[in-house]
C-alpha cells in the first residue's frame, strides 16, 4: 500500500492546473486551474522530511491530498514532486516550487495545508526546509502542461 502511494506522490510532479481556455490551453485538465509564471522572488524548495515508520501511510495520506488540492487550485504552486527513498522509505524529499513569495504565504495559509500540517505534526520525526538557487540564473520553472 505504500508503494502505491508514493507512486501517487511522485504524480505530483506530472500533474498541472489547467485553465478553461481550450483554444489556448487544449492539453490542460478540467478543472484545473491556470498556473501563474515564476517571479524574480519564486520559491524553489527542498523539503526533507522523516516519518516516524508506523505513520508512514497515514503520512503519505495526508501527503497526496495537500499536493492534489494545491496544483489543482492555487495557480501559484507550481511544483510538488514528492518521492521516497528507496532504501528508506520514511525519507521523503518534496521539491516544491512557488510563482513567488506571496504564492507561497498564500499556499501555507491555505486550510488545505494547514489541515496537512496540524494533521502530521505528530508524525514527523525531522523537518529540513532547504531553499535552493537555480545554478543558471536564467532558469525558471516552465509548467510543461501549457
């Protein structure tokens, strides 16, 4: 069981808001909404977490359904790649990326995350929120869905 839910993480980075404008976004998913461009002051994020072992599937829970409902309604998270390692999979790692900081503010103030938050609390046994530059300044998230 979770495999299949870190199977269903790492969809987070497959996944992208669509707009309603078919002519323009014929690719995108109903439903979905438009996402915005990344800003001077985007976010790029690495979010390592550990999970206690027996909360590992509840964790990942909670996990998958903050992820959906942040791509599929805030046009400012552009990005929630989650994936598990491999040899040890309570370490989960979660590249997030935001259009900008107030994207960001927005998104953590979200009832969606904060049911995520206050819902894992007790599950986490560490939190590392590591901040990343892009090694070519020139990069920016390019939501591939368009």
């Amino acid at each position: 069981m979770a495999q299949n839910l870190l199977t269903a993480l790492l969809l987070f980075g497959l996944l992208s808001c669509s707009g309603t404008d078919k002519e323009t976004h014929p690719t995108k998913q109903p439903g979905m909404c438009a996402k915005e461009k990344m800003a001077a002051d985007g976010i790029v994020r690495l979010s390592k977490i550990e999970v206690y072992p027996q909360f590992l599937n509840d964790y990942i829970k909670y996990a998958t359904e903050v992820g959906e409902i942040s791509l599929r309604t805030e046009p400012g998270v552009l990005t929630m790649y989650a994936l598990g390692e491999k040899e040890s999979p309570c370490k989960i790692t979660i590249l997030e990326t935001y259009a900008s900081k107030e994207a960001y503010d927005k998104h953590i103030a979200s009832r969606h995350f904060q049911k995520y938050k206050q819902g894992t609390l007790h599950m986490v046994k560490s939190l590392v929120l590591s901040d990343q530059t892009p090694l070519n300044s020139s990069n920016r998230i390019i939501n591939l869905m368009e």
